[in-house]
C-alpha cells in the first residue's frame, strides 16, 4: 500500500507548472519571449516574473520568512509599484535575471515548504484582514492553481508566436498531426462557430 504524502503530492503538480512555464521560453528570442500578445499585454517573460513574485510574496512574506529580507525589493515588488509592473520585463531586466530569480523563488519556496507542516498558519499582507490568515496547504493549493493557470496563458502565447504547443516538454498532450489536419481541423471548427451563431 502506498503511504500517503500530501506535501509531497502538492510539491509534485507545483513543480510541473513551473517546468511548463519554464519550457515556454525554450529556443526563442529576447523580443519574442516579451512580446505582448493580447490586449492586455500578456508575455511569456512577464509571466514568469508575475510567478517569480507570486511564489516570493505568498512563501516568503506570508510566512515570515521575506526573500528581500537583506537587500532592498526591486521596484516591482513594491507597494507603490505600477500596475501590472510585474507582468512584464523592461529592456534591463534580462531574462538570465527574471529566470534566475525564478529558480531563487523556487529554493525559497521548497524550503518554506519543507521547513513548515501543512496546518502552519501564515498571513498574507496584501489581503483583507478577515481573510488574511491562511495554512500552509491553504497557499500551496493556491499558488499551484495560478501557476498551472499562467502556464496555460504561455501555451497559447507560445502558440501564437511559432506553432508550438504543450503543456509539457516530455509529454504534449497534443494529437500528432500535421499542419495540413490542422488546417482542416480549425476550419471545421469555424463553421461549425459559424453555423452555432447564425442558428
């Protein structure tokens, strides 16, 4: 019988976002990794610096255990930030460091994890006071969710830019086919939207 391990569990599916968002930046150019692409300006980089903080505040500051402790937070992490300021990457922040501190938040993060039970009570500052404080399981759950969420954002940016597609580099999760099925494939689905929409 297998022993259960919910921390563990937990600590596996957090993992897999992370590589999936990481793996969405794989083989392409500084502009194309911070192109907006939608209305809103949704980029893969900034998609991983958003994460990067996610996991900082949420492991970090909620828990009493700040990644910023030492030195002074970036300008994005603050207060009195801009919005969205850490959905995107200036021309300075290179992407050795958004990426860099990415795997900084993820060693930060396990070893809040591994350090703490899965009951242990946290506060997150940003929140209301009468939902502010939280379990330890309680932000695992959350940011997992974020993370899978945003590493679905990337897929379909990824997709925008050169075709690819997948929600991991192992395993795609995407029938096989060629452009030409495709192709087809998309045009079925168009008019059937179509037939749907006169209807």
């Amino acid at each position: 019988m297998i022993e259960p391990n919910p921390k563990a569990d937990l600590l596996r599916y957090l993992q897999e976002g992370r590589d999936a968002l990481m793996w969405k930046l794989d083989g392409l150019s500084e502009y194309d990794i911070r192109r907006p692409l939608t209305p809103t300006g949704t980029n893969l980089l900034g998609l991983v610096k958003h994460i990067a903080s996610v996991e900082l505040g949420y492991f970090g500051d909620t828990f009493g255990r700040p990644f910023f402790a030492a030195d002074p937070p970036p300008w994005w992490y603050t207060e009195d930030a801009e919005p969205n300021a850490d959905m995107w990457a200036t021309a300075d922040e290179s992407r050795e460091y958004i990426v860099g501190l990415y795997h900084q938040a993820w060693e930060h993060s396990n070893s809040t994890i591994a350090t703490l039970e899965l009951d242990a009570i946290g506060h997150v500052p940003w929140w209301p006071e009468e939902r502010r404080e939280v379990t330890l399981n309680h932000i695992l759950v959350r940011v997992i969710s974020d993370t899978q969420r945003h590493a679905g954002h990337a897929d379909i940016v990824r997709e925008l830019i050169d075709g690819s597609v997948g929600c991991q580099e192992s395993n795609d999760s995407v029938p096989a086919e060629d452009r030409a099925w495709w192709e087809k494939h998309r045009r079925r689905l168009e008019s059937a939207a179509r037939e749907a929409g006169n209807g």
